[in-house]
C-alpha cells in the first residue's frame, strides 16, 4: 500500500486528538528535559569562554577610580612597573578598553552602541612573576589599598573556580536530563501503545487486507515525532528567554564582572540548539519506533 500525505496528517492527528492529556504530559516532560540541557550546556559554553578571554597571561586586573588624577595613575604605573614580583604590566585607558569591550561583545552590538569610550574605567592588566594563586592573591590585597584603585579583579582565578563548579554542576544536570529523556521515551511509549491499543480493531483489518507493518508504523512514528518536535520548539523559547534575560542582566556594567563575560556566541547558540531539536526528534520517533516495533512483533 502507498502512503499519502493526506492519510499520514490525518491519522497522526486524530492519534494525538485521541489522547491530548498524555500528549500533554509528554510534551512538557520532553520540553523541561531538553530545556535543562539547553541552559545547562550554554552556560557551560560561557564560563569556557571566559576563562579563554581571561586566561590570556593576565593574572588580575588594576582598575582605576574614574577620580583619580594624573599623579595618582603615574604613581600606581610606577609601582606596579618597579614590583620585583610584577612581570609585565599594560595600561589601557579610554579608547583601548572601548576596542577590547568591542571585541568582547562583538555578536551583540546594542551592548556595544550603548556604551561610550568614557564609560569605560582605565586599567592596569598585570602579569605576576610568581604565577601562584595565594602569591596573586597577596599582591591583589596589596594593590586594593593603594590610591588611585578603584577595584582589583582576580578574574582568571575565580573563572577557574566557577568552571570547577559547572563541570560538576553539567555532570549533575547531564544525569538529570538523561532522567528526563528517558521518562518522555517511556511517556511516548506508552502514548503509543494506548493509541495502538484503541484501534486494534482496524489495524487488524488493515493487517489482513496487505497492509505491511511499515504502513501501519509511519502515521505512529510521526505522531512520536511530532511530540518531540514540539517540546523541542518549547524548549528553544525557553533558551531564547533565557538568553535575553541573561545579557540583559549581566549588561552595561561600568566594569567587566565575572557573570559579565560568561557569554555565548550566536553561532554556539544555534549548534547547541539545533543538537538540541534533533535530540527532541530522535527521543520521540525511537520511542513511537520502539511501542510499534512491541505491539507488531508477533
């Protein structure tokens, strides 16, 4: 028998119409389960970014207070440039903040038009000899004393730190989502099984008039693969909320915080989601595949 298009719409239809409450459910299991992979991966994703951004042989960061004058910034260059225990040291005032703020946030462009060179602190980006945490630490308490300083970050460290907690926080959640998927796997199973069940009747006369098991399996499938898809695009609103709701908090900072440069590109946005729709697919057709593969075994 040849399989038409409107016979496959109109018989995965009334299947999911049949049973809305478990369409229901599976829907929402499916969409929270790749929700929490979405958010979970794109964090993951942002922290990794940061700590590329930060771990570029700067070990903390001398930012200026916006009221410091002239004699003050020489004094702390001088000090900073004479330190037995300071390597390298290089200021960035106004404009070079800007063009690094700039490159920073190249794939959001609102951020960047909202912000003016003199909004920008100057600073002093510090390479100590002595590469040791508690070493860095010690010239990091030494430099917030001094005149001039606005604020001391040691972000390279506490990037490292915060990407500890994510990998184990990901190990956590990737257990979790795995929970999840499983149980829509078994909710589309069973949705399946019930719609199958309701028409036993007519399947068993279609089997006997020559239809093949494959006839009676597609209009299944894509009811399975439907339900995958829209917890899938459930999920994608989710992530796109998230993500607004993430730049716009963490945004327009006069310096650059921590949870400010956990960020993602717009390119590493669409790949985890795009993964994030075919995982959706792949869960609710396997599962329908698997229900029809039970029932037409024998």
């Amino acid at each position: 028998m040849a399989l038409r298009f409107d016979y496959l719409a109109r018989e995965t239809g009334q299947n999911m119409a049949r049973n809305p409450l478990t369409t229901i459910a599976t829907v929402t299991t499916v969409a929270v389960s790749l929700a929490m992979l979405t958010v979970t991966v794109l964090l993951t994703q942002g922290v990794s970014n940061a700590f590329e951004r930060w771990n570029n042989d700067v070990s903390f960061i001398v930012y200026v207070n916006p009221d410091a004058d002239a004699a003050q910034v020489s004094s702390l260059q001088k000090d900073l440039t004479d330190s037995p225990q300071v390597l390298e040291v290089d200021y960035l005032d106004h404009e070079e903040s800007y063009a690094q703020f700039k490159t920073l946030f190249q794939d959001d462009p609102t951020i960047v038009d909202t912000v003016k060179p003199e909004d920008l602190p100057t600073s002093f980006r510090v390479k100590p000899k002595n590469s040791d945490a508690k070493v860095v630490e010690q010239l990091v308490k030494t430099y917030k004393a001094k005149p001039g300083v606005y604020q001391v970050d040691f972000v390279a460290d506490a990037v490292r730190a915060v990407q500890r907690i994510a990998s184990k926080l990901l190990t956590f959640a990737i257990v979790g989502v795995i929970a999840l998927l499983i149980a829509s796997l078994m909710l589309i199973f069973n949705s399946i099984q019930t719609g199958i069940f309701a028409r036993r009747r007519e399947i068993e006369v279609m089997k006997l008039v020559g239809a093949t098991n494959w006839f009676i399996r597609v209009p299944f499938i894509l009811e399975g693969l439907l339900q995958g898809l829209i917890g899938s695009a459930v999920a994608y609103g989710i992530a796109v909320f998230f993500r607004k709701v993430w730049f716009d908090s963490f945004s327009g900072q006069s310096t650059a915080t921590l949870f400010d440069t956990i960020r993602w590109t717009n390119g590493q946005f669409t790949t985890v989601t795009l993964i994030v729709v075919a995982i959706g697919a792949l869960v609710g057709s396997l599962g329908a595949f698997i229900s029809t593969t039970w029932y037409l075994r024998v």
